[in-house]
C-alpha cells in the first residue's frame, strides 16, 4: 500500500491532517502483542483508536487510491459519531457523498449522515429524508436493508 495508496498526495495529506498514523511490521516479534490485543487476522489491518486504546473504526484489506480516501474519512466520521461531536460526524459523511458518491463506501456514509443529523436535533424528519436518499441513491446497498425497517409495509390487498 505504501508504494500505490499512501503515496497519492490526497491520501497522505488526510493521514497527515487528521490522524496520527502507526504502522506496525507483523514480521517483528516486538509486534506480537499488539497483534494479540487486537486480534489481527489480515494485513493490511487498519484501525482508528482514540487516545485511550478505544476502536473506533476499522478495516482489512488493500484498498486503492480512490476507495481508500473514502474509507479513511468514513472511519474519522465514525470516529467524531461515537465521541458525540455530531456536527462533526455529519459534515464529514457529507464529504464523502460530495466527493465519492460511487465510492464503496457512499450508501454506508449516507445512511449515518442520516442518523448523525438526528442525533444533532432529534428530527425524525432528518433521519427520513436521509435515508429516503439512501434508498434512491443505493437502492442495492446492505445500508439500505438496515433502515428497511423504517418504512412503511405494503398493503396487501387482494
């Protein structure tokens, strides 16, 4: 990945303006516990934790260029969702549906978005339109199945 995805000027400037990157060689025996702690199955393993240890996001799994940048916004999203900065969550999942919106990630950013605007003013009217564009826009993606749920049944008349 280093020598395709993290040299792209847009994935490098991300990294360094947003995250405090660490990269560990499975190869070294001085790695073993961290690849204990956290279960690692595949590489390449890439995981967002906040100061205290606490995972936020993460992913398995060469990614290029053009779908890594995505992901690595929707894990910073994520991240800014589960420490209640809402606002922050919902400009970021914007982003990526501004800038990626065929990127594999979109349905999943546009399905939080949704529900980080909720959460910013509890307007179930946000939550909806939100995920009235998700099914639109994604109408295949596992992220519409998820608030499937929230609409309304057919009736079955006969």
């Amino acid at each position: 990945m280093s020598t395709v995805t993290y040299s792209e000027p847009a994935v490098d400037h991300a990294i360094d303006q947003r995250f405090v990157p660490l990269q560990i060689d499975v190869t070294q025996s001085a790695s073993q516990p961290l690849i204990e702690r956290f279960h690692q199955a595949w590489t390449p393993d890439l995981r967002v934790l906040g100061a205290d240890g606490f995972e936020y996001y993460r992913w398995n799994g060469y990614l290029p260029p053009f779908e890594f940048l995505p992901q690595l916004l929707v894990a910073q999203a994520q991240a800014c969702l589960r420490s209640h900065d809402d606002s922050g969550a919902a400009a970021v999942f914007d982003d990526v549906l501004l800038r990626f919106p065929t990127s594999h990630v979109a349905a999943e950013a546009q399905y939080w978005s949704a529900v980080a605007r909720y959460k910013q003013n509890h307007a179930g009217s946000d939550l909806m339109s939100g995920w009235h564009r998700l099914q639109s826009r994604y109408p295949e993606s596992i992220w519409r199945v998820k608030q499937a749920f929230a609409e309304k049944p057919a009736s079955n008349t006969a």
